[in-house]
C-alpha cells in the first residue's frame, strides 16, 4: 500500500481494515425511523382525504365529534380491556382444563 492511498483513507476505512467499525449510537437508528413514520403518516392522510367518501365540511364534522368523544372512549378502555383479559383467560382455562381431560 502507498503513502498516498494511505492518506486517503478515513476512520471507516481503517477501522474496516482491523475489522472493526465505528458504533452507532440511538440516534443513527432514530431518525430514519422517524423520518419514514412521518412520511408515512402524511401520505396515509392524504390518501384518506383523496378517497374519503364525503365533503370536506361533512368530514372536517366527523372529526370534531369524534374528537369530543375521545375522552368517554379513553375512559372506557381500561373496562375493555379487563374484559378482554377475562375472555382470554378463559379461553386459556379451558384449552388447559381439555389438554388435562385427554391426558
């Protein structure tokens, strides 16, 4: 190898000629993960807003009762998902108490 190729090398080529490479931190891994989520959310809305089967005005009021909604709905899920629970519960109950039968 020459003094010119050498000097032409940076950190990651060395580090690479050592087997080694240089660590990445969270962010490395953060921002193209926030930045395709992001992408995503804005072509997702874009394409509801394209296809939506009604006017804006109609639309834009669906949204806003929605949105009023949303506090009796976040108040009921802890209720739900007690529910839930139980329905898996017994669900697992029962295959347990079938495999017991059969063996």
């Amino acid at each position: 190898m020459t003094l010119d190729k050498i000097k032409s090398l940076d950190k990651d080529d060395f580090l690479n000629m050592l087997g080694l490479e240089t660590k990445r931190n969270n962010v490395d891994f953060l921002v193209p993960a926030l930045t395709l989520f992001g992408v995503g959310v804005l072509v997702g809305t874009g394409i509801g807003l394209l296809v939506a089967p009604r006017p804006g005005r109609e639309l834009r009021e669906d949204i806003a009762q929605r949105i009023q909604q949303a506090p009796a709905e976040m108040a009921r899920l802890p209720q739900r998902a007690n529910e839930a629970m139980h329905r898996v519960s017994d669900q697992i109950s029962e295959k347990l108490h079938d495999g017991k039968a059969h063996a």
